[in-house]
C-alpha cells in the first residue's frame, strides 16, 4: 500500500488535534468549571442569571490549538513543494526549496511581490489557481477567509501563548402551565466572565414557576484575537481545515 505523501500526513495530524481538541473540551465542562446563579432583585422582581467561575480554560487547549494550525500551515506548505518537484524535477534549487511556501496575501500587491519567490517554480496554471484562492478575492471582508484566519492565528501562535476564554449561551425550560413570563431578555453567547448577566426574566405575579436553567458552554479565543469574535474555537479550525480539504486540494492535487 502507497504511503500517503508529506502534505496529507499533515492534514491528517490537523484532525487527530482537533479531535483531541473537542475530546479535552468536553472532559473539562464535564467537570462544571462555571455554574449559574439565580439572583432576583426585589424592588423590580428581574431575575439575573449570572455566570459562576471555578475554574480557568486548561493550558492544554493552547497547545493543541497550535498543534492544529502548524499542521494545517505546514500541510499547505509541503503541498507547494511538491507542486515545485512536479513541475521542476528533483533536486529543486537551493533557493527555491528554500522559499517554497503557500502564499497568504489580503492585497493583490502583496501576492504579486510574494508569488515568484514561493510559487514561481510551479506549474503556471497552478499559480493562478493558488491566486483565485487568496484571501484578497474574497468579496467583502478578506478577513474572514479561511486562509487568512489560518495565517493570523499561526503567526500569533508562533510568537505568544494564545489566550483563551469560555463563552457560554443560555438555555431556558418552563414547566407546562406553572407560570407564565412577563419579561426575558436572553444575552446570546455571553464571554463567561464571574458575575457575567447571562439572561434576565420576570415571573407573573403570585404564580410560581418550574425554571429550569442550562448553560451550554465553549472555548473561545481571547478578547485580543478579535478576527473571530465568539465562534467557537474548534468551529474556527474546522472551518479553515474544510475548506483546504474541499477548496485547495482539488484544485492543485491535479498539478500533483
């Protein structure tokens, strides 16, 4: 049986992380690291629900996160190099094996100052493909591109810890005729900071009520990785490993 080349091996090691990541995720809520209280103020009758803070994300997340990113950034790489051997022939020229690297650009300008010195020794008909998967031909915010979230986080891992933070959106169950609600306000997903208001009602008068109140937490990046706001940590990733698997590679695998 063929072994798999460089760049799959990688993409491959990209969702063994990621899977670590989710499994992580799930043992450490399952040890109820924030809770809930229930606390109404008596001149308005509002409850506040507000979030409880036993614990910090675990260190652990950070280092599979970075192990994801390197993967998924080293696999695109290893991908451009073997497009290089294809086209060239083995051995590459020193410089070229050198600066071999799948470019990431948000400006037109930048990938053509970039595009010779890490592509230019691949097949042409791939470098324009490479060029239509660029961050700068996204309509509207190139920001939000798969890719460019992967160059922003993987250079920001390379550099600092990743910060990490938890959010965490409200779920809320009434028993059948125990009452009714005269005022909600649910607050979305809510950075799960102590004393966060994570939604507020109000009860009828005189009539008691069966609440039942479930927070149903994430991981998220910190408030200094603003590029993703509250997605969750593991939807971002995949969201970048996805479209590699979906977008680049059967576009460029043809070059292969």
């Amino acid at each position: 049986m063929p072994s798999l080349p460089g760049y799959a091996l990688k993409l491959g090691r990209a969702d063994e992380h990621l899977d670590a990541l989710d499994d992580a995720s799930k043992k450490w809520f399952d040890t109820n690291p924030y809770g809930i209280a229930d606390q109404i103020d008596p001149r308005t009758r509002i409850h506040y629900v507000r979030a409880t803070k036993n614990a910090e994300p675990s260190p652990t997340f950070g280092l599979l996160i970075g192990d994801t990113l390197h993967n998924l950034r080293s696999g695109l790489d290893q991908l451009t190099y073997s497009l290089a051997v294809k086209n060239r022939g083995i051995p590459l020229p020193p410089t070229v094996e050198r600066n071999s690297e799948f470019p990431i650009f948000d400006s037109r300008k930048g990938f053509q100052t970039g595009r010779v010195r890490r592509i230019g020794e691949i097949h042409p008909e791939a470098q324009a493909r490479i060029q239509s998967l660029q961050p700068y031909r996204m309509w509207g915010d190139e920001t939000k591109h798969p890719l460019w979230l992967l160059y922003e986080l993987s250079n920001l891992d390379k550099h600092r810890r990743m910060a990490l933070a938890a959010s965490g959106q409200m779920d809320m169950g009434m028993g059948i005729y125990s009452g009714h609600i005269t005022h909600m306000v649910f607050k979305g997903s809510v950075r799960l900071k102590r004393s966060a208001v994570l939604m507020e009602y109000r009860l009828g008068p005189n009539i008691p009520a069966n609440i039942q109140l479930n927070l149903s937490p994430q991981i998220v990046f910190g408030e200094d990785v603003p590029l993703v706001g509250d997605t969750p940590v593991s939807q971002a990733l995949r969201k970048t490993r996805d479209y590699i698997h979906a977008e680049v590679l059967p576009r460029l695998e043809p070059y292969l």
